[in-house]
C-alpha cells in the first residue's frame, strides 16, 4: 500500500447472529476506538433473517455504546433477503453510516423516501446478490431505481476472494445489465469516496485526486480513443463464465 500511494483502512467485523453477539459488539467498539489510526469502522455481518440476527437486537447496546464512545462508524449489513421487512430501516435506528446490501429497501416506500438524497449509502454487491439466488437474473435487481431515484449508492465485491471477482467486475455488470452512462459511472466513483470512514480532510484529498485523474483519462481518451488505452485489468471467473468473454 505504501508503494502504491494506497491509503488502506479496516473494519473491525461481528458476527450478528452468534449468542454472544452483543459482548463482541462492546470489545469490538472499543477496539476500534482505541485503534483509530487504522480502524475506521464497525461491521455487522451475518445472517439477518432469523430470530438471532435482526437489527432490533441491538439497540439498547447501541444506545449504551453511544453513551461511551464517539467518532466509531457503523456499516452494517441489512436487507440481504428476498423477502419484505423493515431491516434497513432498524438498521437506521441503530445508527448506521452504511448499509450493505440493501436489496429489500425497494420494499419498504417509507424508507426509500428517507434515503432520497439524503446522507446514507447503500453498498451494492451485484454480482453477490446473483451468486446467492436473491434475485434470478438481473432485471430483478433495485440497483437502478436506486441510483435513478436519487439514493446514494456504490458498488462493492462483497467478498471478492470467494465470487472470484474485482470491483472492475462489478463495475462491468452494473454498466453492461443497466445501461449506464458516463456520469453515473463517475457518479458511482464519487460515492465511494464522498461516504468513505476517513477524516474531512482526507476525503476532499481525495475527492480532488479522483477529479484530476478522471479529467486525465478523459483527455486520453478524447485525443487518442480507447483502442490507446493499456493492458485491461484481469477479470475474474463469474465475468468469464457468466458473460461468455475469456477463451
């Protein structure tokens, strides 16, 4: 990460559904609080959809944790089910940054109001959802009401090393099944960094970097076409298997 100018942050990760999931949530936070120089998160991950995962578990720990510690970000994952309920907005309450998934929030019309424009990101992982059978093909996915009606949204691998796939991936998937423009790829980019667990400062660093780079590779472009471009970043086994592209 140093050679490359990467800036590399982690969350600290729980899992949800486990009996002791509230004490882990209490070493977790404090972990991360006092580990600040490289932890910029609390993950909450795992199975919501039964009576030990649900959001609502978890407020009166939250509401204790809150009272203890300041500055600890919350991405939780919420509505990675096929069917109606209102997680993503329990998870709302439980003071989440980020929501991970976020499949069913095109269930609940209250909520998708609520994320309108407003300063919540949901984290979508196409290819994860497919892999999973949430949804059974690509015209089921909300992803593009969402990004269209104005809720900030961005793509994420989920877990790249067990779908065998990169954010150039999902990327592809989003613009090859939902027809998506410049801008909105742009767009994407740019909520990445604007919802990024880092400090005022390094953000607008990096908002800036983005729009230099961006500005470049157009001009490359513009003058010189794509054929022009260098070597395509390797793509992974769904790309190759799903869309039919690799030898």
């Amino acid at each position: 990460a140093i050679d490359t100018g990467v800036m590399v942050r982690f969350q600290g990760a729980i899992l949800r559904f486990r009996p002791n999931a509230e004490d882990s949530l209490r070493t977790m936070y404090k972990f991360v609080h006092d580990n600040s120089d490289l932890f910029v998160g609390v993950n909450m991950v795992g199975r919501e959809d039964n009576d030990k995962g649900y959001p609502a578990r978890f407020l009166s720990t939250m509401r204790e944790l809150r009272r203890q510690y300041s500055g600890v970000n919350l991405s939780i994952h919420a509505g990675e089910v096929d069917e109606p309920n209102f997680h993503v907005r329990d998870t709302l309450l439980l003071g989440a940054d980020r929501i991970g998934h976020g499949l069913n929030l095109i269930t609940d019309d209250d909520t998708m109001l609520l994320l309108r424009h407003g300063p919540y990101l949901v984290e979508t992982n196409l290819i994860s959802n497919l892999l999973l059978d949430y949804v059974s093909d690509y015209s089921q996915h909300p992803f593009p009401e969402y990004l269209r009606t104005g809720i900030p949204v961005a793509l994420s691998t989920d877990d790249r090393g067990m779908w065998d796939s990169t954010l150039t991936d999902e990327f592809f998937v989003a613009v090859t099944e939902f027809n998506l423009s410049w801008e909105e790829v742009k767009h994407l980019s740019r909520n990445s960094l604007a919802y990024a667990f880092v400090s005022a400062e390094t953000r607008q660093e990096l908002m800036e970097n983005y729009e230099l780079r961006i500005r470049r590779f157009e001009r490359q472009i513009a003058r010189s076409g794509i054929d022009r471009l260098g070597p395509m970043p390797e793509t992974r086994h769904f790309i190759c298997a799903h869309y039919e592209l690799c030898n």
